[in-house]
C-alpha cells in the first residue's frame, strides 16, 4: 500500500501529468521522497445496530 503525505482539493492526473510523471522517474531511481509535514487521517465509525 502506498500512502500519499499530502493532499491536492481537486486533483486531476491529467493536470499533474508533468509533473507525476517526474516524480515517478525520480523514486524510479531509487531517490528518496523526503516529506517534511505530518497527517493524519481519523474515520469515525457508528456501531453496527444489533
């Protein structure tokens, strides 16, 4: 599973192409992705009704 450090409203591959494309290339090679800023995700879930 790969998990992403950020997030993008709105977020369209084909107006990153470029740009995705170079990232690709670059952790391709075996060059780290360094990433400065901490998430987290919370999901909240009600119990099942039983």
């Amino acid at each position: 599973m790969n998990i992403t450090p950020w997030q993008i409203p709105d977020f369209d591959a084909g107006r990153y192409d470029t740009r995705l494309r170079a990232l690709h290339a670059r952790l391709s090679s075996g060059r780290p992705l360094t990433v400065r800023c901490h998430r987290f995700v919370i999901t909240a879930r009600r119990p099942l009704k039983s």
